[in-house]
C-alpha cells in the first residue's frame, strides 16, 4: 500500500506536469510570482553582502591609512628629536673640537634623511635634498679658520677670531639642521 502523503505528492508532481503540457510550457501566473519571490530573497540576501564587502573594503583601507599615518607622524616625530639632539651636541662642543664633531653628525643626519625622505611631501623632496647636501658638503674651512699661522703674539686675538667664526657657524649648522627639521613637521 501506498502512503498517502507520497501518493498526493506523486498526484500534484503528474497534474503539475499536465498543467504545463497543456500550456505549451509557459509558466503560470502562480509560478512566475514564485520566481518573483526567489529573486526577491536572492537580491534581499546578496545586497547588504555586497554592501557588506564594499563598506569593509573602504574600512579596512582607511584604517590602514590611518594606521600608515600615525606610523609616518611617529616616525617624522623621532626625526626632529634626533636633529634637535644633534644640534644639542653644537651647544657644548669645545673649539678644538667643532670640527670633529660636525664631521661625526654628517653621516648620522645622512642615515636620518634617507630614512625620513618616504615621509616627506612629494613637492618638498628637492628643496629637502638641498638643504641635507648643503648640510653636508661643510669644509674646515667653512667652519674654522685654517691656514693661519698666527705668531705668538698674535695667538690670542686668533683664537678670539676662531671662536668667533665657529659661533657663526655653529649658527649656520642649527639653522641649516632647523630647516632640515621643518620638512619632518
């Protein structure tokens, strides 16, 4: 015997069957409001997870901008803290030694701006790069007096003119630093 929950469906899947034949295959009224229905739930289901995707692609990226940001802001931070420390050594430096000591910073301030040149405005690049060369290419003889041969009685108004050249460069040195330091901002 057949149960009668599979013999009322085999008898609804046979009129359903007929139905169509006799209709020469064009769906009925009932069914293309089932198709309705099913587009309906696919667009209902598929929409917010598309909206979804796209809004959590546009998140990510901003967060990922914010994240490169703050890293670049820190970075360009420790950058003028470095050049600030730099130009704290030319404050207790003795005469004898100025030169010495600007020609250990040339490399270190070198390593800093190339290290911190990703992080700068793009239109500010050349004029950053001048100012680092210019930083760089100091001769002794920019910055001291070299060449003299004072006589001893004249040794002491040298030394007088020698520190006072090394102070004027001492100040072209932190200004040319300051200036390299206002690119990082």
């Amino acid at each position: 015997m057949i149960s009668p929950l599979y013999q009322n469906h085999s008898t609804s899947f046979v009129l359903f069957r007929t139905h169509q034949k006799f209709c020469f295959n064009e769906p009925s009224d009932d069914r293309k409001h089932n198709e309705y229905k099913d587009m309906e739930k696919v667009v209902f289901y598929l929409l917010p997870a598309i909206l979804g995707f796209i809004g959590g692609y546009f998140l990510c990226y901003r967060n990922h901008r914010l994240t490169v940001h703050r890293d670049s802001a820190n970075r360009r931070r420790e950058f003028r803290a470095a050049i600030r420390q730099i130009i704290g050594r030319f404050d207790n430096v003795h005469s004898m030694s100025f030169f010495t000591t600007y020609q250990a910073s040339v490399p270190e301030v070198k390593k800093l701006c190339i290290d911190i040149l990703d992080d700068i405005g793009k239109s500010s690049v050349p004029e950053f790069t001048k100012c680092r060369e210019l930083y760089c290419s100091y001769k002794q003889s920019d910055l001291e007096l070299i060449g003299i041969r004072p006589t001893p009685d004249g040794l002491e108004e040298h030394m007088k003119a020698n520190i006072k050249k090394q102070a004027e460069s001492k100040g072209l040195l932190c200004a040319t630093l300051e200036k390299i330091a206002v690119f990082a901002r």
